[in-house]
C-alpha cells in the first residue's frame, strides 16, 4: 500500500497545520494551569493530599511544585512542535506532549481537563506517528487518518446519545446547560418566561436538532470535498459557540487541532 502523489502533496502541510493548533492548544493549557498553580497547594482545592491516592508510581512529578515544571516543560515543548513540524523533533515533542497531556488528566483525575483533553491526547498521538522518522509515507498517513477516524467518531457518538433523549428533540436538555450558574452563560441567551418563552422554546429546539444532525452527520465529511468543508465550518461555529457561551475553550482548541485530518481523509478516499 502506498500514498498516492496528489495526496502526498497535501500530507505535509495538513500534519504542519495539525502540529500547530496542537502546540497551541497545549500551550494555552499550560498556562491557564499555570494561572492557578496556588490551587495546587496544600491550601488550594487540587491540593496532593486529597488526589495523591490515585496517581500511583507518577506522584513524584504531580505534587505542587514538581507539577509546575512539568508544565513550564509542556510550554516549552509546545514551541518545539510550532517551530519544527514534520521533523524528528517534531515527533518527540509531540510524543513528550501526549505524556504531559496524560499526566495532567492524571493530576486532577479528568475533574479539569475532561474529554478536550482525551481529545488532544489523540491529536498528539496521531501526529507522533505522522512525524516519525525514516518510515514510509503510509506511516505518516496512518497517523493522520487515525485523528480523522477518530474525530468523526468522537462526533457520531455524541450524535447518537443525543438522538436517544427526548430532551433533546425538544431543547429542554440546551435549556438545562443554559441554565446551570457554574458556565457563567450570557444573560442574552439564557432560558426565559413571559412573552419571550415562545420564542426561547422554538429556538432552543432548532438549535438542538442542529447540534444533533451537524453530529450525526459529520461521518459524511470522508466522502466529498464540498461536504467536508461545510462539516469543518459547522464544528468550528459549533466549538466557538460553546467556547463563547459556557467558556468551554479547550474543546475549540483540541477539536480545532483535529479538524485538518478530515480535509486530507475526503482526499485520500477521493
């Protein structure tokens, strides 16, 4: 098996592209985690006492202190996987990032990072194998694909569970999320009485079945190019709008990083 001349043309810049907003994604967790490196104290709410119990054989380097360097060390590695994509440095940077990423899921046992988190871990994955050296071009494809697949998945899943629910077809479920004081969502849009009701109740319904079917319909990106760029279009209005509404700004981040591998997955099936 191997790469077809056109889509090798696009391989390098797809996994240049994908190096990038990965670098960038952890580069900005590093340093939101950074900003709140008091709560890793013994006086903070990520204190080691109450989570060390989980970390097994990694609590040397998850204790307040070590733990910032760990991300002094992620932030630095961000800049290596912006500054050489493609490259054998690249690969290990990508490789030592997904190990920092698994660590600070590990670190706060997935309370902070979640599944954007999961996400990029895959990303980081997905681009060490598309960066190692001496290896067949298929390899570096592999590794691509891999994020594609993965993505697409990622969304048909959370398409499914979506459908299952009524509340969804209905918008109560939006109105919930809406509605929870933790988000901090705009007033603008939060759920409504009175007059407005009708109108707040018709709009959260077809934003709901939006969400539903831009998910359930992602998977259709692999097989043509005009689709696959509404597909990217929609989960990047779909990711900002939730980074916008519910501060949710590292699923934009990961997500984004991923986005670029369906653009060379509608290529290499074409």
């Amino acid at each position: 098996m191997s790469v077809a001349p056109g889509t090798l043309v696009l391989l390098g810049p797809v996994i240049t592209w994908m190096c990038r907003l990965a670098a960038l994604a952890t580069a900005i967790n590093a340093i939101e985690l950074l900003a709140m490196r008091h709560d890793f104290t013994e006086d903070g709410a990520w204190r080691a006492s109450a989570l060390a119990e989980s970390w097994g054989p990694w609590r040397g380097l998850l204790d307040a202190g070590r733990f910032t360097w760990v991300l002094r060390i992620e932030l630095a590695l961000a800049i290596v996987l912006a500054a050489v994509p493609g490259t054998g440095a690249g690969c290990v940077a990508a490789a030592a990032l997904a190990f920092t990423t698994w660590l600070s899921a590990l670190r706060f046992g997935g309370n902070v990072n979640g599944g954007a988190d999961a996400m990029l871990f895959t990303v980081l994955g997905g681009l060490t194998v598309a960066q190692l050296p001496a290896v067949a071009p298929v390899v570096h494809e592999a590794g691509v694909l891999y994020v594609a697949a993965q993505l697409s998945l990622s969304y048909l899943r959370a398409g499914l569970v979506k459908v299952k629910e009524r509340a969804w077809w209905t918008g109560d479920a939006l109105a919930s999320f809406l509605s929870l004081p933790a988000y901090g969502v705009p007033r603008a849009v939060r759920p409504r009485s009175g007059r407005a009701s009708t109108w707040w109740r018709s709009a959260r319904c077809i934003a709901s079945i939006g969400v539903m079917s831009f998910e359930c319909l992602a998977v259709m990106a692999w097989f043509d190019p005009i689709i696959c760029v509404v597909v990217i279009a929609a989960a990047l209005t779909f990711h900002t709008s939730v980074a916008v509404l519910f501060g949710l700004n590292r699923f934009l981040l990961a997500w984004g990083a991923a986005l670029p591998s369906l653009w060379y997955a509608v290529h290499r099936a074409a």
